[in-house]
C-alpha cells in the first residue's frame, strides 16, 4: 500500500470520526436511553380469545397512536405473538398510562362545525369555506370574548354561536382532553395529519353502524375507501347523511380526526365509498380504523413495571463505570505489553468509540433507537472483540520479524496474513449477534444489535486506521528502536532493523 494511500486513510477515519460527534453535539442530539436507563413504567398485556388474522398488528399500530397523542417522546411498542408491551420512558403515573392505553375505546361519527385554527395561530373565520369544500356554520360575533372558561362550558353545551365569537375574536379554543372525548356534547379535536384543530358536533353514531371496510383503486378516482354498513345502521346512516349532506362529518377515534369527508348524497342504501388524495397506505389505513373501531382485540394487562429515573441513572452511571474500568485496564495492559503498538490500541478504541456514539446518537433521533442496559453491556463486551483484532496483528508482526525480516517490511505483510483472520473472526461475531436479534425477543436483541454494530465498526478501523497507523510509525527508525518502550521493544525484538 502506497504511503499517499496510508495517509488517506488515516486522516479520513480520524476526520470522520471527529465529524460525527461534531455533527450531533452540534445538533444538540444525545443518546436517547432506554426504559431501564431513564426510568419510566414498561405495561404487557395478552390478547385474550381468539383474534382475526393482523388484529394484533391493528392493535399495536392503535396503541402506538394513543402513546403519541400522550406526548411520550421515545415510546417503544413491540408485539411478540399474542403479547404487546408497551414502554414508556419518562412517565411516572402508571395507572393513568395503563388506562389510556389499553382501553377499548370507541370510533365515533360527529358533524364538523367549524376550524379551528393550530394552537398558538391566529385560528380560521369560522363563515370561511375549508379546503375540502364544506362551509362552517356562520353566527354573529360579539365584541368581547369570553373567558377560557366560559369558552370550555360553550364546548360542552354546543353553543356555536359563543364558540364563532371567540374564533372571530381570536381567543385560542381549548383542546378537548381525550376524557371529554368520550362525552356526548361538542368536542375541539385535532386532525390526525395536520395541525388544524376542529370543532365538532355531538356524537351522531359509534362505530357499530360498521360491518366492514377495504380499500380499493377507484378508476378515475385514484384510491377509494368503501364502506357497508349493518342493517340498522344503513338506516343510522341515510338519517345522519341527510342532515350533514354537503358538509364534513368526522371520523374520530380517541383523540384524534381520522377523517372528515365531506357528505355528498342524502342516502345511501348501505355503503358509502370515501375518496380523495389518498395513497394506498393512507386509504388502507382508514379501512382499517374503520373496519376495527378501536382495539380490535381485548387485552389483558400482565404486568405493569415502573423503574424510578433515580434507579435508572444508577443503572446508567454503573454500566458507565464499568466500561470506564474495563478500557482503563486494557489500555494499560496494552501499554505494558505492546508499548508503542499499545498507543495504537488506544487511539484505535477511541475512534471506535467516538464513530459508535455518533451513529447511536443519530440512530435515536431519526429512527427512534434506544440505548438499554443490555445494549451497553454489548458495547462493554464489544471492547474486548476489538481488542482481539490489534492482537491478531502484533502477535502476527512478531512472527514476521522473527524470521528475520525488518519491522518495515513485516507491516504490510503481516496485515496482509492477519486481516484475514481479523476479517472471520469479526464476521462470526456479526452473523452470530444477527441470528440473535432476529431469534431472540426483549433486552438480548438490544444486546445482540449494540455488539454487532461496534463490531462492524471494529473492522473498519481495524483496516483503515490500524494498518496505516502501524505502517507509518514503523517508516521512523526512532520509533522502532526507541530503548524500552518502541516498536521493536513491544514485539520482543529489541534488535531487529526497521
């Protein structure tokens, strides 16, 4: 390898790394720790009797909308089997969580009665027409807004025209919590996909009305939702259809507007068929919280686990701690040991250690990763693996200089012998954490997937920075022969030639 090509290298793997840590500090990212780390309350519950083909999926998908609509940021809901456990960093009432989460719920059918604007906007006129083509009620407006007080009790009590005045005023209309919600008076909700929130009417029908929905493309219209409706609620229906026909009614579950189609026939004979800009995900989706309501499984609570933030920054500070003992005492080993070539170690770590935090980080805050106890436990053991990969090296180095060949000459040749080795090792240890993570269920897959990416991480600058790294320290005469603690010392070949 050309010594222009070793230079590259090294400067690159160290820029990198310098450049990622850069970026997310930067950004004012960190690790985002898991449930045991931060604290917070984990809640397993079991489908109990028999459950239709993706029920389960359709249930956690459910869950995971209502644990955002908590505002709990770095949620994790996973489903083994029959099982769904939900974790929930940084909440301390459990008994609220486990409630809003695992109730049944309810899909409800209620009229749009005007937009309000995003919360902390100036909200919409409410005489204006929305996008979709349905006009707001228009009332007269008075000139002195009322009191956010009385402004919650007109909400309840569907006075539109003290709700129109506060719009046209610019009060900022309260949210309706998701208890309110369940109530049968006027509620202001947001729209799942937009920032709007909604005033809308008391509750014209529930769920049952719905025998079933499925999306479908419509020729002409792009991607449809049809629905049909029971018997009785065909009837339900037309009655609902003839009092909101060219205007919105919303489909609403929990908290949050799933949809708000605009009623466009009087009647309509037991199916209705909802179109728009929709793509196949999006038209799907809708069937589905159609099609199910809300959960569409019953679930039993297991367990509830709450873990204290004081107990898991313990966890944290121990699990710190113990990485922190265990580099200590392998880069003095490798000092003494290795000498010069220990330097190498140590930096080599270091990198390794600095590109790991830098994707961890990143990995959190795109793709929502977490960082679990057992997950540094595979980092800690991850220190130990790439340990190995130096080892290789030097042990293969001696052998090279001990045929009589100069500590120069054996760089290039040794890695050359080594890396293979290196390379099976490294890649035994990477499948063997993939079969784990996709076998294994809970905190081993944390394990198996922190080991597997410093690992792999390992190998990369096992090649393009402990190799050149080496190699250009060897090129100095006085660094090999320097009496006790140079390279030719480390390799127990006080005399060799560099």
């Amino acid at each position: 390898m050309t010594l222009r090509r070793l230079k590259t290298y090294l400067v690159v793997t160290i820029l990198v790394a310098f450049a990622g840590v850069a970026g997310v500090v930067a950004a004012g990212d960190e690790p985002v720790l898991g449930l045991d780390l931060q604290g917070g309350i984990s809640i397993a519950y079991e489908a109990v009797g028999q459950a239709r083909p993706g029920a389960l999926d359709v249930a956690r998908d459910i869950i995971e909308e209502r644990v955002n609509g908590l505002g709990v940021s770095q949620a994790e809901i996973t489903r083994e089997d029959r099982t769904i456990t939900v974790n929930l960093p940084g909440v301390s009432n459990r008994d609220e969580a486990a409630r809003i989460v695992g109730q049944t719920g309810e899909l409800r059918f209620r009229g749009v009665l005007a937009v309000v604007g995003p919360k902390g906007q100036e909200p919409e006129e409410a005489s204006t027409t929305t996008s979709s083509g349905a006009v707001a009620p228009t009332t007269t407006t008075t000139t002195t807004p009322p009191s956010q007080e009385a402004l919650r009790a007109a909400i309840k009590a569907c006075d539109t025209e003290t709700v129109s005045a506060a719009l046209a005023a610019g009060e900022q209309i309260p949210t309706t919590s998701f208890e309110d919600n369940k109530r049968k008076d006027c509620v202001v909700l947001r729209e799942r996909e937009s920032r709007n929130r909604i005033y809308l009417g008391p509750t014209e029908a529930t769920g049952g009305i719905v025998q079933n929905a499925n999306s479908e493309f419509a020729p002409g219209q792009g991607y449809a939702v049809n629905v049909n409706f029971t018997s009785e609620g065909s009837v339900e229906f037309d009655t609902i259809a003839a009092k909101y026909v060219q205007q919105q009614l919303a489909i609403v579950l929990d908290d949050r507007i799933q949809s708000a189609p605009v009623i466009q026939e009087a009647s309509f004979q037991g199916t209705a068929q909802i179109t728009g800009d929709f793509t196949v995900d999006e038209a799907d989706e809708l069937a589905k919280v159609i099609n199910y309501g809300a959960l569409p499984v019953r679930l039993e609570k297991l367990n509830t686990v709450s873990l204290s933030p004081t107990l898991g920054r313990d966890q944290l500070d121990a699990g710190i701690a113990a990485g922190a003992i265990g580099l200590i005492l392998v880069a003095g080993y490798m000092l003494i040991y290795y000498r010069l070539l220990g330097a190498v170690v140590i930096a080599g770590l270091l990198l390794t250690g600095m590109l790991t935090y830098a994707l961890i980080t990143f990995l959190g805050s795109t793709v929502n990763l977490a960082l679990d106890l057992a997950g540094v436990t595979g980092l800690i053991v991850s220190i130990g693996v790439a340990v190995d990969s130096y080892v290789v090296y030097f042990e293969r180095l001696k052998d090279e200089v001990r045929t009589g060949k100069t500590v120069r000459s054996s760089v290039d040749r040794g890695f050359t012998r080594s890396f293979r080795t290196i390379l099976a090792a490294d890649l035994v240890s990477i499948i063997g954490a993939a079969a784990l993570f996709f076998v294994a269920a809970g905190s081993v897959r944390g394990f198996a997937f922190f080991l597997g990416l410093s690992t792999f991480l390992d190998l990369l600058v096992g090649y393009f920075f402990m190799h050149p790294a080496v190699s250009l320290l060897a090129r100095r005469p006085a660094l090999v022969r320097m009496r006790g603690v140079g390279i030719a010392a480390g390799l127990d070949a006080p005399g060799v030639q560099a």
